[in-house]
C-alpha cells in the first residue's frame, strides 16, 4: 500500500509517497481502506514550527 510520509520536521515540509507493507492486524483490530483523506492545516504549520 501507499503512504504519505513526512521525511524531516522544518520549516520546509519534505514529505514522501512511499511503499509500505499492510499492516498485520489482530482478531480484535480492524483496517479501514481509505481512498482520500484532508489534512488539517493548522497540523501543516505545527509541523513547520509556525505555530
């Protein structure tokens, strides 16, 4: 599966679209398909350190 990344916390975001294996889940855990998600922006300026 895909996986968004962050690569190093700064000022200058670096993300990355990697490969990952599936996660290997428990009888009592589930695992959700997600075919889109947002991204909260306040989250994108903590991660810059701009807040």
């Amino acid at each position: 599966m895909k996986a968004i990344q962050i690569s190093r916390y700064s000022r200058i975001l670096e993300v990355n679209i990697n490969s990952v294996d599936v996660p290997l889940i428990t009888s009592t855990q589930v695992l959700i398909k997600t075919k889109a998600t947002g991204v909260d922006p306040h989250l994108v300026l903590a991660i810059r350190g701009k807040v």
